[in-house]
C-alpha cells in the first residue's frame, strides 16, 4: 500500500533486517518516525545526535550489522558527523539517513539552513547522496547494504528532501539477493604457501579484518608467531605461546618483525596508530591481505598483495596447509621475555594504571565487551589486556574523538542484551557526551560505566612537559561524579581499594540499570 516514502523507508529497512535504530526526531525528518512502530523497528533516544551516531557505531561494533541514525536538516547533521568520522577511520557500517531543505539557491534563511549539506557530510563518510525521488531513496539504501557486505565497511549518508519524505510513495522493492564477495581459495594463497614453506621465522600481523576463528590453528600448525593491531586483539585467543600481544607500537616490536624472514598482514592498514612509527621494521618478505587497494599499494611495499577479505584467506590458508613444514625458529621463551619487557615499559610509561587494569579483567567475565574513551586508561589496557574473544574491545582508535566509550556502549549493550558489557572513559572525555547516562537509565542496561577520575587532562599533560611547554588549559573542574550519576537515576561507587573496586564491578552487570564507578589514582594508595 502507498505510504509517505519516510515511512516506506522504515520498512525497508525492516526488510533488510534493521531492528533497531537511533537518532532524534524534529519538525524536519518526523515523516521518518512515521513508520518506525508499524515496521516493527525500536528506536532509541539519544540525548544528542553525536550520541546517536557513537551508539550506532557501538551496535555494529557489536553485532556486524550496519547501526542506523536518523538525523535532522543541518545541526542534526553536523552533530554526527564526529561519529561518522571515527566511523570511517575504523571501518563501522554505519547508515546515517538525514532529511534535508527542498532548494537552498533561491530561499535564504530557513531553519536548519546550510550551504552544501551533502557535501559536509562527504568529508567523513564513505559517501554522501541526496535522493530526490522514492525510487533513488530505495536504490542508495540498497546499494548502502550491498557495499556494506562487499567492501570495506563505511558510514554512508542519504538525505531526503522534506517534501519527498512526505509524498505518498508506493512500497519499496523486497530484498534482492545480494552481492557474493570474492573469496579467496586454495590457488589464491599458492605464492604465500611456497613463503610459508621455506621460512624458518614467519609472522603474522592480524588487524581488523583478519576475521577468522582459524588463525590459533593456523598459526600452530605453521609455528609462526604473531603481533595483532589494537582492533584485531583476541585474534589468537588467550595465551598462544607464540604471541607476542598488542605491543605493535613497542620501538622494540620492530626488532622483533626484522629478525622474520616472512611477514604476513592480514586486515591492517598499519596506519600511524597502529604503529606510531613511520616503517613497520621487515627485511624479508611482505604480504598483504586486504580489501581497500589503497592500502595494498602504500609506502610498505608488499611483495605479494591479495585483495580478499582476511576470513576467507584464512579459510583457503587452512584448507591447503598440511603440506606445509612447520617452522621452528620462534621459541616461547623469547616471546614471553618481550612481552614481559613491554609491559614493564607501559607501566612506566603511565604509572599505577597496570595494577588497577589487573583488577578490573579478574573482576569482568572473559566475555565481556568494553567500549573505551581517549583516556590513559584505555591506552595502558589496549596494550596490556588481554583478550580472549576477537572484537571484544571497541576504541576510537583512528579518528580519535573524545565522548565515545558511553553512548558506543549503550548501542552495544542494546545489541548484546543478557551478555555483559562494560565502559571506560576518562573524566574529561566522560564530559563530552554524559548526558547519554539517561539513555542507559531509561533502557534499564546494566553498564558499568569505569570512570578513571585523574582531575586533568593527564595525557595532554605529559605531552606538554615532554615537549618543555608549561602545562596549560589542562585542568577543568569536576562535578560530583557519583551525584551526577544518581541525579540521572543510575547507581554510583566511589571504591577506596581494588577489592571494593572489583566487588562494585561483578555487581554491576547485574543491576537494574547502569553504574558509575569512579577509580582514582589513590585507590592504590
């Protein structure tokens, strides 16, 4: 039956499996809430639209479905554009619909008004288009998914025209079988088995995109040791002898990657934040797995280049590998040593952070999902923690926007209802986006929220005295954290040791709603 194309574009989306989405309502997008309940789709509230972009970042994270956000025309926009930027750093699908002004050449000063609104939203997404009839409204949601399936994974805008939202739109079209991505097989990995076969040392770099349960098997079988990026911890499982954890930016780890006579990088652009040095130190053969060409043809300059996805590389990898002779030229010894040397630079690097990270991973079940903020904490524990699960640990790590760990968190705790989910963030990033605290209240979720409360900007600090300049702007008063906290109807702890910490925590997953748990340095103390 013919409905407003806005509500016809809810139930598309029901169609192709959304059943959540996040966003705020106004005069200019509300024919999109038209036939949001009719679809069957549940909406969530954010308090703002960078919060409902971080939520839906968080839900995808989460669940490897695109998150939806549905904005208004200009500030609606403009305000999820941070998510979407951090979105397309880390490769989240993310479909953000927006409504948008009929013409903006010939009126001036409307509400919401902006020059090139399409445009702005260009500069951080994968694409930005506006849809001027139902027809096209339908076909750039179908070509968003399809992309989402067969390429790198990146926020895409649509914007509507207020007057077509509003138009009576005949239903769109049902789901079309979707794309098939090219996956590797057995001939495809020929030239990295015939490496795999003469090297004495090989290694393996897995980052995002590795997805695979098959690398522990692989990598055993191949006696081959590993290194993951901070996206593609947990890659290995727990405790593998041969890996040598998410120490990747180490200046030592380079060392390491030098003494192997064959490197294999599975799903990593092995950007500036993956390495936080300009070369990734090899001296013997490189080969790159990915799905992006650019990232196949950068200054790393691979021997050999494949661009399939890293689940499929495994598989075909797998599949071909029994004749493979195992190499033998990494000891766990050596390993265990290096590890255990970086640790000791971290921790001397951020003082009295280890000690409470320890705390925290005995107190959190092995399944747990963290969402991070800019924050030491979250830096000290990308290198120290680890993972047991793959994708388990959700940063912003590329873009690195500050606000992200609470409102990323509720989109995954609403993903991940009855398994356990947990926050961390920093005092100063908490402000950006605290307000999201009534979201999770509302929902009922219980999220611990670990507050690391060092009163400053501590990590801009050190950087200031580092670079001989007089710390400045780098300390913002506080509110009462714990009475903001109750104000918004969530429950709150302010430990005084790691045992109380701990015990504050377990209960937390359980609790009729979220928890702030404020941690300051002095709870060692």
């Amino acid at each position: 039956m013919k409905r407003p194309l806005g509500a016809q574009i809810s139930h598309m989306l029901r169609d192709r499996g959304v059943d959540v989405i996040f966003g705020i309502p106004g005069v200019h997008n509300q024919e999109m809430y038209r036939g949001i309940e009719e679809a069957g789709i549940t909406h969530v509230l954010a308090r703002h639209e960078q919060g409902a972009g971080f939520m839906a970042d968080g839900y995808a994270r989460a669940t490897g479905k695109p998150g939806v956000a549905y904005v208004i025309t200009g500030p609606g926009l403009c305000n999820i554009m941070t998510p979407m930027g951090q979105g397309y750093s880390d490769s989240v699908p993310i479909l953000v619909l927006s409504s948008c002004l009929d013409e903006t050449e010939a009126s001036k000063g409307q509400l919401h008004q902006m020059k090139d609104q399409r445009g702005a939203a260009g500069t951080v997404a994968d694409w930005s288009v506006q849809a001027n009839s139902a027809q096209a409204a339908y076909g750039l949601v179908e070509r968003a998914f399809e992309e989402f399936e067969l390429s790198r994974p990146r926020p895409k805008h649509i914007q509507v025209p207020i007057k077509q939202l509003q138009a009576e739109a005949d239903p769109a079209p049902f789901p079309n079988q979707p794309g098939l991505r090219t996956k590797a097989a057995p001939p495809d990995v020929a030239p990295v088995l015939s490496m795999l076969n003469i090297a004495r040392r090989p290694l393996f770099i897995l980052g995002g995109g590795a997805r695979s349960n098959l690398w522990r098997q692989i990598m055993t079988q191949l006696g081959a040791a590993c290194f993951t990026t901070y996206a593609g911890r947990g890659m290995a499982g727990l405790n593998y002898a041969l890996d040598f954890g998410s120490y990747l930016p180490r200046p030592g780890s380079a060392e390491v990657i030098d003494s192997a006579d064959l490197v294999v990088v599975v799903g990593s652009e092995l950007g500036e934040v993956d390495l936080w040095r300009d070369d990734l130190g090899h001296s013997g053969n490189l080969v790159r797995v990915d799905l992006d060409p650019a990232v196949l043809s950068d200054r790393h300059r691979a021997a050999v280049k494949l661009q399939v996805d890293g689940e499929s590389f495994a598989h075909a990898l797998w599949a071909a590998i029994d004749h493979v002779k195992p190499a033998t030229g990494w000891t766990e010894d050596e390993v265990a040593q290096a590890r255990a040397k970086w640790r000791v630079e971290v921790d001397a690097e951020r003082p009295g952070i280890v000690p409470v990270l320890d705390a925290l991973r005995e107190a959190m079940p092995a399944e747990t999902m963290i969402y991070s903020d800019m924050t030491q904490l979250a830096y000290v524990g990308k290198e120290v923690w680890d993972m047991t699960f793959p994708y388990h640990w959700h940063h912003p790590t590329g873009f690195g926007t500050l606000g992200y760990a609470l409102p990323a968190g509720i989109g995954g705790a609403v993903a991940r209802r009855g398994k356990p989910t947990a926050v961390m963030a920093g005092d100063y990033g908490f402000h950006y986006t605290m307000a999201e605290l009534g979201v999770a209240v509302e929902l009922g979720l219980p999220l611990p929220i670990i507050l690391w409360d060092n009163a400053k900007l501590k990590e801009i600090e050190d950087s200031m005295v580092r670079g001989q300049i007089a710390p400045n702007a780098v300390v913002a008063r506080n509110p009462d954290f714990c009475k903001l906290a109750e104000a918004f109807g969530a429950l709150s702890a302010n430990p005084s040791s790691l045992e109380e910490m701990q015990q504050t925590v377990r209960g937390a997953f359980s609790a009729p709603g979220p928890t702030l748990i404020r941690v300051t340095p002095d709870i060692l103390t």
